[in-house]
C-alpha cells in the first residue's frame, strides 16, 4: 500500500515537521518513505507545504498530482489543496482557522479538527501540529504512534522534558478527537 | 548494516564526502544546494578539516586546485548558475590532472532563472564545461542513497585517473528527504606521490602542476594523453541502470536522475493499464553508456527520451541508437517537474 500525504500551512506552523515525523516513523517501521518540501524564497507567515509518500514498495516520484490525505493547517492551504485529494480520501483541517472545503467529492472524509484550541488547551498553542499528528495517525494508521512517541523522546527527552510531554499530551488529544470524529 | 537515517540529499552527500576522509571543503552558498555547505560548516570543524566559505565560486575551484595540489581529498559545491563560474577553474583541474570532487545541485536556467529543480546542465557537465579539450566525469543519482554513494565513488574514480568528478543532481534530490544507511568503512585515499606537490617518491624529483604549455607539440602530447586516459575510464567506469526490461516492451524510455525516477512511477502505473514500458537510466552521463543503450534497444519500435529540459541527453541517445530505431522526446523547462500522473498519460499517448 501507498499513502501520499500533504501538509501544508503558514511558515512556522509545522507542517513541514508532521510530514517529518511521519515518514520518519514509516521508516523505523520498515517503509519506504520520502520527505519532497516546497521550498523557495518565502518569509514566515508565508506558505508552506510538504509532500510525504509511504510506502510498501520502493517510492518512484516523490510529487504527486493528487493525494490520499490533506492536512490543511489554515485557510489558504484548505482553498488551494481540497481538490486534490483522492476518491475516498480524507482532508483533515484546522477548525480553528479554517471553514469548510469547498465543491471536494462527496466520497473524501473531511475531519475538522479545532487544532489550535486543543493546542491552547494544553498549553502551548504551537503545538497544533501535534495534535494534527495524533489525529492524524489515529485516521490513517499508516503508522504506529508509538514510533513517532519514541521518536519523539529521543529528540526532546533529555533537551527539553516539559515541551516532550506538551508534544504527548497534544498528540494524544489529537487522536482522541478523531476516534470521536 | 548500520542504522537507516532520514536525510536531504544535501546533508547526506556531504556526511558521506566526510567519511569518505574528505577534510578540505571550499564554497558559496546558492540556493537549492544550501543545506550542503551548512552541513560542511557545521561537521569541518568537529572532525580537524578545513571548512571555508570562499568569497566567490572562482575563488572557492581555486582552493580546491590548490588543495588537490597539495594530495588531499577536496570537494567544492554549487547549482548551475554558480558552477557556470567555477568552469575555468575546473578546465585548470582537468589540465592538471588533479583529483577533485565538484557537486552540481542544478536548479532553473539560463541565467538566473529560478531555484526550482532542472536538468538544463546536461551539456555544460559532459562536455567538458570550461575552454579546452576536455572532459569530466560525470554521476548521476537519482535517490539520496545514490547521492550519498557517489561521494566515495566520485573520489575514487577522481584519484584513479587524476581528474575532477562531476556529480550532478537537482534541486529535488538536494532538498528531499530519504531514508539513507551510510557503509562502516569507505575505501582510502589513494596514495598522492603520483601527483601531489613534495611528495615525489624520488626525493630529489618534484611534481610540477602547470597547465600552460607555449610549444604547441608539448600541449599536443600532453592532450594526448589526457584522452588516453578518457579511453580507460570509458573502458572501465560506464554505469547504467535498467527497469522493466524483462517484459519486452516496445517501447524504451531513456531518462535520468530526477526525472527517471518519475518515469518509473509512470512505468508501475502503465503496467497495471497493461502497457508495458522500459527504462534505460544512464549513471554515468560521461562516459555515457552508448553500447548498453543500443543493446538495450534491439527490437523496439522507439526510444523516448524524457528529461528536465528542452531535449540535451536527447542527443546523446540518438548517438547511441545511430538509427536504429526512432526516437522522440518528452520534456519540461522552467523547473517544472512531471507527476507521475502527468507522465503516464503522455507516454501512454506515445505509445498508440
């Protein structure tokens, strides 16, 4: 099986670090995985996008016309990726800063996820990206949260314990919204 | 095996130049091959060697000149506009028969043109590049393993024949990540008393590296003898890859690099339509794999060559095929890239 992923936001919301997280999960779990960022003179506030594929076989192109899943941290990325996505695919947006997709097929799931408030709520609104992840991976399971939570740890474990169980926490509120989705 | 590491293809070609006992990196930063001379600022330092962001591109091919004179492995990156600059300090390295490592991350062309990912350098890399008779040669990779392989391999065929390496990827390649295991060992450096300046077997000779030549039968020998040496390393270092080629298609396709890599998505695609499609994908662009490609070519209708550009590695299929078959070419400038989507249909409506 083959999952494309896109994430895509304002500069400085992580999306580039979800589609980060989980390729780098895909590939400690045995996957092929690629990690193609948008990349080009942009500022922060400006846009940014990541294109993911996981994978079961080796991975020919790393960009794609449509995908399986959009994460759409904002509005902009919402109005400019909607359409792209797959047949019975699934665009998972920010409720907090974005409306409803508009005119996508009836046959993509769309999952609003109120990010940046769960983010507030835990305590640091930056980590709406986290809870993007968490939903995320509960929506897809194309991989394990486990991995990317021991990913995690590894990162911030030793450099930054606080801001590692923020990340955790935000992750799992994320995945708790969407099983109630 | 060691550990798989997700890493851009700019950080990762870098590590593998370091363990590959690189220790002198020379260069100035250009977008899309930024992350390259980061990495090299920040790992130089922590392993002794030498990291200098020189004050312009001729500056920095000059260093490496100066550096492989001196027997060590040296190395120097850029994207096209800023390799364009480095071309007369390359044809200085080729005249000198030093051993060099140059990086091309090439992005949108001519001129400034854009940071997006291109092919458009395929002429300038194979051709030799700089004023005079010459050539490099040159790796193509089309994964971020591939990338980072070819950093021991480019030194290596570098110190065998005593001649710059040219690799040359693209901006996607540069800027994507992919899982990448690095080897436990890298083959050494190769002994410099051949070349390298006080270090003469023969204590009382000395190596003198010059590349100005005023008796016109002395240039002529020592040309000579550079294409001697052009003769070994076509003998002996062509590289290709082949996909699909076991279902017999009719159609061949050539491509390279980036844009080979999207032709296999399209080829996996075709397949399920039942089209069957092969690729041809040149590793080494110079020497380029003419046998292997006419061989591969026996018995199709065509050869259709799909690159990012108006039609360069083009010619040099059509000097492989010498008739053979027809050809045709699929291409995109601007830094445009296929989809595989894209891809397919296009092929798809060249095969009917």
């Amino acid at each position: 099986m083959t999952t494309r992923i896109l994430c895509a936001g304002f500069g400085g919301q992580g999306a580039l670090l979800i589609g980060k997280l989980m390729v780098n999960a895909g590939m400690l779990e045995g996957k092929h995985v690629t990690w193609l960022p948008s990349y080009g003179p942009e500022m922060r506030g400006g846009t940014a996008n990541v294109m993911c594929v996981i994978s079961d076989k080796p991975v020919g192109s790393p960009i794609f016309d449509r995908m399986d899943v959009l994460v759409a941290l904002n509005q902009p990325s919402l109005d400019k990726f909607a359409l792209q996505t797959k047949e019975n695919g699934l665009i998972l947006s920010n409720a907090s800063l974005c409306g409803d997709p508009a005119r996508v097929d009836g046959s993509v799931k769309v999952v609003a996820v109120p990010l940046t408030e769960i983010a507030e709520e835990v305590g640091n609104v930056k980590a709406a990206n986290m809870v993007a992840l968490g939903a995320l991976i509960e929506l897809t399971g194309c991989v394990n949260r486990q991995t990317v939570e021991e990913d995690l740890r590894k990162m911030l474990e030793k450099k930054n314990p606080a801001l590692l169980e923020q990340n955790l926490t935000a992750m799992e509120r994320g995945a708790k919204f969407a099983r109630q989705a | 095996m060691t550990e798989k590491i997700l890493m851009k293809g700019n950080e990762a070609v870098a590590e593998a130049a370091i363990r590959a006992g690189c220790r002198h990196y020379f260069a100035y930063p250009i977008t899309p091959q930024s992350e390259l001379i980061e990495y090299m600022a920040k790992k130089m330092p922590k392993v002794g060697g030498t990291f200098l962001q020189a004050e312009s591109e001729v500056a920095a091919i000059n260093m490496v000149l100066g550096a492989a004179a001196c027997g060590v492995r040296t190395m120097t990156s850029s994207s096209s506009p800023g390799i364009s600059l480095k071309q007369e300090g390359i044809s200085y390295i080729a005249a000198s028969r030093l051993p060099a490592v140059i990086v091309n991350v090439q992005r949108g062309g001519p001129g400034l043109g854009n940071i997006a990912p291109m092919q458009c350098d395929y002429f300038q890399a194979t051709r030799g590049g700089g004023h005079g008779d010459y050539y490099t040669p040159v790796l193509s990779p089309s994964t971020v393993q591939e990338f980072a392989d070819m950093a021991p391999l480019a030194f290596e065929i570098a110190e065998r024949y005593r001649t710059p390496v040219l690799i040359l990827a693209d901006g996607m390649l540069g800027q994507m990540m992919e899982p990448v295991v690095f080897p436990e060992s890298y083959p050494p450096q190769r002994d410099p008393s051949d070349w390298a300046l006080g270090c003469h077997k023969d204590r009382k000779e000395n190596h003198i590296i010059n590349t100005l030549f005023i008796d016109p039968n002395l240039l002529d020998s020592k040309t000579r003898i550079l294409f001697e040496v052009y003769e070994e390393i076509k003998k002996n270092e062509v590289r290709f890859e082949t996909y699909n080629l076991e279902s017999r298609p009719k159609i061949l396709v050539a491509s390279t690099g980036t844009a080979a890599r999207v032709v296999k998505s399209a080829i996996d695609a075709l397949k399920e339509q039942g089209v069957e499609m092969g690729l041809f994908r040149p590793i080494t662009l110079w020497p380029f794999p003419y046998d292997a490609l006419h061989q591969a070519a026996a018995g199709v209708d065509k050869v259709i060559t799909v690159e990012l550009n108006m039609g360069q590695m083009e010619q040099d299929v059509r000097l492989a095929l010498n008739g053979l078959c027809p050809t045709e070419f699929v291409g995109k400038a601007g830094g445009l890239v296929f989809t595989p989507e894209e891809l397919a249909d296009i092929l798809r409506k060249k095969a009917s």
